[in-house]
C-alpha cells in the first residue's frame, strides 16, 4: 500500500467549533488573465432535431415495454432485488433477472422531476438540470494524461490537480465529474479521500460521487455535508452532489452501482442514469435497436429508485454511439453518435426526464480529427436538447487519455456554444435602420454611431482562434492550435488561486480524511 498523504497540519483541535462556510465561499477566486465569458448557467431555447415521428418514439417506448415485462433486466444487488419484490415485479427465485410491468415502470417514472436544482458549497455556482438549461463538466475517469511538454503519461496526484484547477478556473465548466484523470500514484483504498478533499478545497464547483463501494459512497457525502457547512437534516433536504451508475450493457445492473445509487436516493441526492450501449457490440447494430435497450435498461433503474425514494432527482444518459466493426474499438463523434444522441432527446422528453449525454471522440491527439468529432458530438448535445454534458472537456482516446490541450481547445468550443445560445431580440435598436439610412448604398458601418456604441461587445471574441492574417500569425511564431493551448493552460495554472473556504470547515474536512486514512480507508482487491 503507498504512504498515505500527510495532512496532518489540516487537522482541528477537538473542540474547535465549526463554522459555515456558505457565505465565505460565495468570494470567488482570482479570475484569470484569460478573455473568457462570466459564469452563467445557458439556456438552449432552439427547438431540438427529433429524427423519429410520433409512431418512431412510440415503437422503441413499445420495445423497451417488451424487454422489461419478458426479457427482463439482471439486477446484480440482493437488497434491489428485494425492493423490486415489494413492488410486484417478478424476480427469479434462484437467479437475479428481474421482469416489471409497463404500467409499473410509468408509474414510477412519472414521479421523477423534470428538473432539478444542484447547490454546491459555493450558492452561486447552483445549477439546474432539465428544462432548457444546459451544463457541462470536466473529462472523467482517464488512466493516462498527456500534453505537448512531458508527453502521454500514467494519471499521477500532480495532474489530477492541475486538471482539477482548470476546472474550476473555466467559467465554461458548471459542474465537476469524476477524477479528470485517475491519480494512480495515491492507494485505491484512500484515493477517495485524497481526491475528494483536493476537488472541495480548489473548486467550489458540484460534487460527483463515484458507486464504487459502499464506503467510499458514504466518505464522499460526508466530505460534500462537511464542506458545505451542513446539517445531516441540511444535507438530505435538497440536492448538493450527484452520481452517474452505468449498466453493464447488455441488461444487466451491477451490484456497487446499485448500492451507491440507493445510497444516494436515500438521502435525496440526484442519480444519473446512463447505459452504455455500443450499437455493434454491446447492444444490437442497429441504432434504432441500441436505443430501444438504452431506454429499458435505463427505465429499470429510475423504476427502483423512484419506489425507494419518490420524486427523486434523476436523469436519463444516453452514450450510444456504434463501435469500429474492423476492430471493434468505440467510435464518437460519428453520424451514428449524434443520431442515437437525438433520438435519446426524444425518448428523455418522451418520459419527461433530464438527459445526460458526453463530448466524447477517440482521437489520439489534439489535432484535427479530435476537433471534428468533439464538434459533432457538442453539436449532438446542442440539437437534442441535452441538459447535462459529460466529458466536456479534456477527452481523448475514447476517455482512456486527458489532455491539457484538449481541455483548452474544448473550453473555446464551449464558450462559443454558451455564445450562440444567447437570447436573440429584434428590437427597433437591433435592427438598426437609421444607421443604415445613415450609410446608404456607397459608405461603411465602422465609424457610426451605432457600431461605435457597440462594437466592443458585438460579437464572440475567443481566447484561443487566432484570427490574425498570415503575415501577421507567422510573425507570431506560427503556433498551431495545440501549441497555443500549451501556453492558456500554463497561464492559468500559473495565476490559479483556489476559492476561499471557512478554516473551520477546511480543519474539519481535513480531520475526517486523516481519521478515515487511519480506519484503513476503503476496502479493496489489492
């Protein structure tokens, strides 16, 4: 086992009293030198692309309906199992398929809220999940991290805090996923701890919980309760963290992301739900089919957790895209992704469910072919009117590999996305006919009135295109995109300062990590 970190300096004396630490945590950080765009929390007004017809959503509703009442859906948990008992649904005596009736599931989707409001230790960084609104978060999950000066990589403690840093740093990212890269240097059995404590005390973001053992579930809530300043009774009240469980596609529901989703359910904090469902390989090749499963295995979930807990927080996640049939290796950013993606939008608003989709694509470097399939699957996200966007930022690989590049190159992406989302108006004022009145057919716009008045904040302006000519790009030096990515990143970890925190709350959070270090953390296979 590696030597467990030293925070020993973070531990309160025992009878220090704890402090709230809301008010204090509503002072952000020091803002970057970087031109981006404020915190805001965007709302998606275009009407969404829908590819299927009214009979299109009712056949893959009818086929979901077929394979949760006779093929059934493998609940890997015996205390799911036993509350699918309770409920009525048939549950193999001697095996762990679990058969519902369609009437049942409806009625227990029906109790889900369309949206749903998530309140981090910092108030202002609330966000709401359904409806139009749309937010995105950082790459989740990746062993591997890589940028253009040290190179690919194994995820270590020092890049997972760097990731962490431009997380925060980047108005562009609402909400924090996973580990933006997994720091394989810390002990699986306290990585938790490590992990936790670093993301509540450099981001005021909201929090992400991994079901991935019982311990580690309930470590996570504890440090979110903690940071923010709660109550247990405060805690439980109103969503203040997440989770997102993945079925083992095909059909089936594991046994920790069951246990960490009920866990959650039981205190109100809101489950996403997201099989993954590759057309080709785990589910059939047709995208039409793919989504049909997606839904049922989906549904099966929101089905327990709304009679657990009625009028839990949920969501929906749709991560159907179709696999290389030469080698079987997962495709993004593909026409079949960003189909399946809208056809998802469909059934989520079918069901009156927020949806969770990714930007996702599994190129190898931050060069053309990443930008292209993050492009088509933001796009994806923005056409079907998905809520919450996964992997956001810092993808690649196929979400084997974080880079730092990437990361900025998306954050540009974002931002321009949140820019085109901005509320059109036509007012006498927009439409400026005195000032063209004013031009007529032989003068030019730079020197009215109008524009003077408006050009500073008329359009996007980026922090990473380059719109110079050649002449003056090559006298520059002539850096491509990644090149100049390398340089924003850096910058930004250079002036990254973390957002305050109450001492009180800070000493607290680091008493809990060091006394669960010492009862030996989380259990393990290692």
């Amino acid at each position: 086992m590696a030597e467990p970190i030293d925070v020993s300096d973070q531990v309160a004396s025992s009878g220090e009293h704890r402090r709230r630490g809301g008010r204090s945590a509503n002072r952000r950080g020091k803002q970057t030198g970087i031109a981006q765009m404020p915190w805001q929390v965007p709302v998606n007004a275009d009407i969404p692309t829908e590819p299927m017809d009214g009979d299109g959503m009712q056949a893959i509703h009818e086929g979901a309906m077929r394979i949760l009442e006779d093929v059934g859906i493998w609940f890997l948990n015996d205390e799911a199992k036993a509350h699918l008992r309770k409920a009525g649904c048939l549950v193999d005596d001697d095996g762990d398929r679990v058969r519902m009736g369609r009437d049942f599931v409806m009625e227990m989707v029906a109790k889900a809220p369309a949206s749903f409001d998530i309140t981090p230790r910092n108030p202002e960084r609330k966000i709401t999940i359904g409806g139009n609104r749309m937010v995105f978060g950082n790459v989740s999950s990746p062993p591997s991290c890589a940028d253009l000066e040290r190179g690919r990589r194994p995820g270590d403690r020092e890049s997972f805090r760097d990731l962490v840093k431009l997380s925060q740093s980047f108005n562009c990212i609402h909400f924090m996923g996973g580990y933006p890269v997994e720091p394989l240097d810390i002990h699986p059995g306290v990585r938790h701890l490590d992990c936790l404590h670093d993301k509540l005390t450099l981001t005021d973001k909201v929090m992400h919980a991994y079901c991935l053992g019982s311990e580690r579930v309930e470590d996570v809530m504890e440090m979110v309760r903690i940071a923010g300043g709660l109550s247990h009774d405060e805690f439980d009240a109103a969503p203040r963290m997440y989770t997102n469980i993945n079925s083992s596609s095909p059909l089936k529901h594991d046994w920790p992301m069951l246990d960490g989703a009920m866990r959650l359910a039981r205190r109100g904090q809101p489950v996403i739900v997201t099989p993954f469902t590759l057309a080709g390989a785990m589910a059939p090749v047709t995208i039409a089919g793919a989504v049909c499963q997606s839904v049922a295995e989906a549904l099966a979930a929101v089905a327990l957790l709304q009679f657990i807990r009625p009028g839990l927080p949920v969501g929906y996640g749709s991560f159907t895209s179709n696999v290389d049939m030469k080698s079987g290796a997962p495709a993004f950013g593909t026409p079949e992704y960003m189909r399946a993606t809208q056809m998802s939008g469909q059934m989520a608003r079918f069901y009156g469910l927020p949806l969770r989709a990714s930007n996702a694509c599994v190129a190898n470097a931050p060069d053309n072919q990443s930008t292209w399939e993050s492009a088509f699957s933001l796009w994806a996200c923005v056409s079907s009117g998905v809520n919450m966007v996964y992997h956001a930022a810092g993808w690649l690989e196929g979400g084997l590999c974080a880079s730092y590049e990437k990361f900025v190159m998306d954050c540009e992406m974002l931002q321009q996305v949140i820019h085109y989302m901005q509320p059109m108006t036509v007012s006498a004022d927009d439409l400026a006919i005195d000032a063209i009145t004013e031009v007529g057919p032989t003068g030019h716009f730079f020197g009215t009135e109008h524009t003077q008045a408006r050009y500073e904040t008329a359009f996007y302006a980026p922090f990473l295109s380059d719109w110079r000519n050649h002449d003056a790009w090559l006298d520059a030096g002539a850096d491509w995109t990644p090149r100049r990515a390398t340089g924003i990143w850096k910058q930004m970890l250079g002036e990254f300062e973390p957002p305050p925190m109450d001492d009180a709350i800070r000493d607290e959070l680091g008493a809990f990590v060091e006394r669960r270090k010492r009862e030996g953390g989380a259990p393990t296979d290692f």
